[in-house]
C-alpha cells in the first residue's frame, strides 16, 4: 500500500500545481477540521474526496480501502466508548446517559447515549483530520514535500532522516517480502506455530539486514562525497491553476465564515 | 600514470587476518582494466580503498603522484577524481527521482545551479535516461539503476571509473546495453577498472587484467598472457573463458 501511496503522488493529475498549494491549502483544513463542529467536518471530508477523486484521479476503490484504516481503529475504540458501567445501587446518577442496559451482578451494563455522541465526534474528527493527511500523501512526493521544509528553514538534520527514512523504506519492504517468500517456499507459515516462528526469525534477519543496509547506504553517501547535508537540484517547473485556486479560497472562505457563525 | 597502490595492507576490525596485504600495483591512463578472483579474495576492499573509503593501516595510494592524505578537501576531490560504482546500486542512490539523484554529487561539490543543470541534461542524454528525469528512483528495474548509479559517478568527470561487479544480476540485455555504455565512457577518455567474475565478458574487453587472491595481487598481464596461465589459474580455482575453452579443444582436436 505504501509503494502505490507513493505511486500515486507521483502520477496524480494534480501533480504540477505547486506543492506548497497543496501543502498549505491541507494544512489550514487540517487547522479548520480540528476546531469545527462535526457537520463542518463532514463537509471538509466530502470536499476533499472530489479534490482527491475527481481532480487528483485516485481511484475510488483505493481511496475506501485507505480511509478503511482509520475507520478501523474507531471500531477498535468504540466497545469501551459505547458501552458503560456504574455499581447498580447509584444506578440514579448515570440513568439519563442509559439507552439500554441490563443488570450484571452488582454492576449495570449499559449502551450509553454521552458515548455515541463521543464516537460520532471522533468518527467526523479522525475522517476529516485523516482526509486532509491523505490529501497530501496522495498528491505531493515525498521529495517534494521535504523540498517545501527545505525551503521554508526547517531543520536541515530533519530533512535529512525523513528523506534517509523514505530511501529505507523501500530497500526494508523489499528485503521483507523477500525473506517472507524465500520462509513460504521452505514451507514456513505452513501453520500458526511455524508461522509465528518464521516471523520472529525474519524479523531478526530484518534487522540484521538493516544495519548492514545503513552502512552500506553511509559508505555510498560518502563516496558521492556527502558534506553533511543531503542537497539535491531539480528542474521541476510548476503550473498554477487560477480555477482550483479560486475554488480553494472560495470554498475555505465559506467554511470559515460557517464555522465563524456557529461560533459567535 | 593515473594511480598507484604502494604495499597496501588493511584489516576489517572485525578479523585477524587482513584483507589486503603488500598490495602493488600501477593504473595508467586510458587503459580498461578488469579484476577477477574468487569471493573473500578483496576485490570490494580494494575497490573501496582506491575511492578513499577505507584508509589503509599500511601504505601509500598515489592519484597522478599525488599522495592521499584523508583530510576532508583531500577526499572530497578524490572522491571527483576516482568515482566508485558498488555493486548494488541501491546503495548509492539517495534522492527521490532521477534528476535529483544526478545532482547530489554536484551540490555537493558546490557547483553552481547553472552548470548542474548542464551537467545534468548532459548526463541525462548520454546516459538515455532522458525520459526518465523526474521518474521515481524507487521503480527503476535493476539495469536503470545501475545505470544512474554509473551516470551518478560519471557526471562528475572522474579520471578514473572503478566498478563493481557491475554485471551481476543483469539480464543479456541490460548487460549487453551496460557494456556499451561502458565502452562509450572508455571512449570518451576514462580508465576503467571494474571488478567481476564473467570470465568471458573480461577476456573480450579488458587491455590488462589482476587477478587476486587473499588480499594479494597473484597474476597480472593482458588477458591472453594471464588465461595462459592455467596451471596457476586452477590453483587460484579459477576457471578460463569459454571462447579460449573451445579454441583450446578445437586445436586439440
């Protein structure tokens, strides 16, 4: 999934428009859909799948099975969200937040109203929050986004781990699946005793493999003569596009003062 | 005379015995040298103290006369003069597309934006990697990013190549395609030295061969000179290419 994320970001239509646009224009919904209300997450949520399907063209189906991720880990969280308990004898204390409950012993089981309100705000929040995230990953490189850091002054050794990271990223997924396929063809995930076996032992392959990697990686560094900071020209020319311009402010334009109402 | 290697000993940390030992030898300029021997015999080490990145215990490398003397701007124009191409090219490829890889070497020279973007459509069209400027360096195949790994080295006009088993892995295609454009930079004025194991591929293109064992230089000599050697040549259980194989029986026979 992570290599056709960054796919993706290289061959998005939205490619040539300047990524500190994007970066910027996902940056202040990010800062919008963290202060609003539910309904203005909604609607930052929805606007953002017609920026990343319609005029991005990722694909639908893709998309889904990325926001499947965080709409995962809110299902994890909503048994203890949802369902309450209290010491039956101060039942009258927590009756109005019990939509339904039964008895256990002593205790009170019971689906709790304050709870589904709470996961509905964490539903919105996580997928408008998420949306924005993906927006980026989805339309800018990697490279890209560090050159957008380099030249707006952040830390050079940042810079540096996050593009060294990325490069690792790679050559780590590559050596994995290449010693989980050399396991499975000696028969290694043949069952879930094996299986877990084969994992820990490729684990620690894995990282033995990862530090012969990183010097191996320094050596080539300094052969191409690295003087302490990973500098790289390109000669990428960028396009504005006046018309998503002009439906970025307008459509910010009209959440903030939607947002600016409800408020005041 | 380009390089010179003056009873060179180094050990890893890690070992007893060293790797190299009372190595000597001579590279002159325009010549293509190869480097054969068997694994563990010190071809990666000797590759890597001749670009600078291991410093011998004992010994003296010379560029042009000139001693090495490890200092960061003494490095830093070796590393230019004498270019090194590992064997796995993910190992020197550190940007995110081509064109950016390119330059890494340049930025790091200092060399203005002008000249790199010179440079780098320069390289970029030598090297057919023009379609492929702003492509990720994570999807190439293996053959294109040996290439970018040969081009990486190359744009900085180094005096002399050394590569390392730079064949490996490559298809009949790819490899057919890498030894042209080898014989390309040979042509445009470049040593070569290059360290493999396709006995057939170094017979038919190398002026002068070494041949190593345990961190010593056992034979050295133009190809036909070292392949007649096959006495020696089995006890280094080293095999002869098969061109001079068949040659051998058909007269034979």
């Amino acid at each position: 999934m992570h290599h056709q994320i960054d796919s993706l970001a290289y061959s998005n239509k939205l490619r040539s428009l300047p990524p500190e646009h994007k970066l910027g224009f996902a940056l202040l919904l990010f800062i919008l859909g963290y202060i609003s209300s539910c309904y203005i997450q909604i609607l930052i949520s929805v606007w953002l799948i017609i920026w990343i399907i319609v005029y991005a063209g990722i694909p639908f189906v893709f998309y889904c099975q990325l926001l499947a991720i965080p709409f995962g880990f809110w299902l994890m969280s909503l048994p203890p969200l949802l369902i309450g308990i209290g010491a039956f004898s101060s039942i009258n204390n927590f009756q109005q937040d019990v939509i339904f409950g039964f008895p256990l012993g002593n205790f009170f089981l019971y689906l709790s109203k304050q709870g589904i309100a709470q996961s509905g705000i964490i539903f919105t929040r996580s997928w408008c929050l998420t949306s924005c995230m993906y927006f980026i990953l989805l339309t800018v490189p990697f490279g890209e986004i560090i050159t957008v850091l380099q030249k707006y002054k952040c830390p050079t050794l940042l810079t540096d781990l996050l593009l060294l990271m990325y490069r690792f990223i790679f050559i780590l997924t590559t050596t994995a699946s290449e010693l989980i396929t050399a396991q499975k063809a000696r028969f290694g995930y043949l069952n879930w005793r094996r299986g877990i076996y084969s994992l820990s032992l490729a684990i620690a392959q894995l990282l033995t493999k990862s530090l012969e990697n990183y010097r191996q990686i320094s050596l080539g560094l300094t052969s191409r003569g690295f003087q302490g900071e990973l500098r790289v020209w390109h000669s990428r020319r960028y396009y504005t596009n006046w018309r998503y311009i002009n439906e970025a402010i307008a459509g910010y334009s009209c959440l903030l003062v939607v947002v600016l109402a409800q408020n005041y | 005379m380009i390089i010179e290697f003056e009873k060179i000993f180094y050990t890893y940390a890690c070992s007893q015995k060293p790797t190299i030992e009372n190595l000597s030898l001579q590279l002159h300029g325009g010549k293509r040298y190869g480097l054969i021997g068997n694994n563990g015999s010190g071809k990666t080490t000797f590759l890597r103290l001749a670009n600078g990145l291991y410093r011998p215990h004992h010994g003296l490398i010379r560029i042009s006369g000139k001693p090495l003397n490890y200092d960061r701007q003494s490095l830093k124009e070796w590393y230019q003069q004498v270019g090194l191409v590992f064997q796995d090219p993910e190992q020197q490829l550190v940007a995110t597309t081509v064109e950016e890889d390119l330059s890494y070497g340049l930025c790091n020279l200092g060399i203005p934006n002008i000249e790199i973007e010179q440079r780098v459509a320069i390289t970029l069209k030598d090297f057919n990697l023009t379609e492929l400027a702003h492509f990720p360096v994570n999807y190439l195949s293996l053959g294109q990013k040996k290439r970018l790994a040969i081009a990486d080295v190359m744009i900085l006009k180094p005096k002399i190549l050394l590569l390392d088993e730079p064949t490996a892995y490559l298809d009949p295609k790819q490899r057919k395609e890498l030894i042209k454009q080898l014989e390309q930079i040979f042509k445009e004025g470049t040593t070569i030295l290059l360290a493999t194991h396709d006995l057939d591929f170094i017979y038919r293109w190398a002026d002068w061969i070494f041949v190593m064992d345990r961190g010593k230089i056992a034979l050295e000599g133009t190809p036909k000179q070292v392949f007649e050697q096959k006495i020696l040549l089995e006890q280094l259980d080293l095999d002869i290419p098969l061109e001079l194989k068949l040659r051998t029986s058909i007269i034979d026979n």
